[in-house]
C-alpha cells in the first residue's frame, strides 16, 4: 500500500491535525484499521489519538482518498471527536 500526502492542516482550534491521503493498492479497498496503521508509521501519528473519518474509493481506480485527524492527546479526541480511534464507530449519545 502506498500513500501520498494531499493535505495536512494544523487546526488549532479543535487540536487536531486533519490530513488527506491518496491510497495506492492491489485488490480490494483496504480497511480503516489497515490504513490507520500504516499512515501512523509513516507520519509518527499516535495510533490511540488517531481516527479515520472517511475512505473514499475514486471510480474504476485501485486508488481511494482517506481522511484522518488526528490529536496530541487521546483526551483530546475523546472530547472533540465524533469517531472512535479503534473502530471508527460514531459515538452513542448518552
């Protein structure tokens, strides 16, 4: 799997970083849980205060368009965030 930086924006408002990815791949879509892993390791992002909003598959390509934020803390994210870093599972209102 390959990645390329579209986008990163440092929004201090919220503390998070919101990053655009371009993935390259063989076969099908890969998941979130697979594409977290690697954009951690490749841009030293915590793995715990990161969560995947989105992956978009560009039409008849092996190619998709992935959308993270992620934070400097894990409390962070827990607050602000409306996705799980684990699952990427939308919060249940309480």
């Amino acid at each position: 799997m390959e990645m390329e930086v579209k986008e990163d924006v440092n929004n201090k408002l919220l503390k998070r970083r919101e990053i655009r990815l371009e993935v390259s791949y063989d076969g099908k879509t890969p998941p979130r849980s697979e594409v977290k892993e690697e954009a951690c390791k490749k841009l030293g992002l915590l793995p715990d205060a990161t969560a995947v909003i989105s992956i978009d598959q560009l039409f008849g390509d092996k190619r998709s368009e992935v959308t993270l934020h992620s934070y400097s803390k894990k409390e962070d994210m827990e607050r602000l965030s409306r996705k799980k870093a684990a699952g990427g599972e939308a919060k249940a209102k309480e």
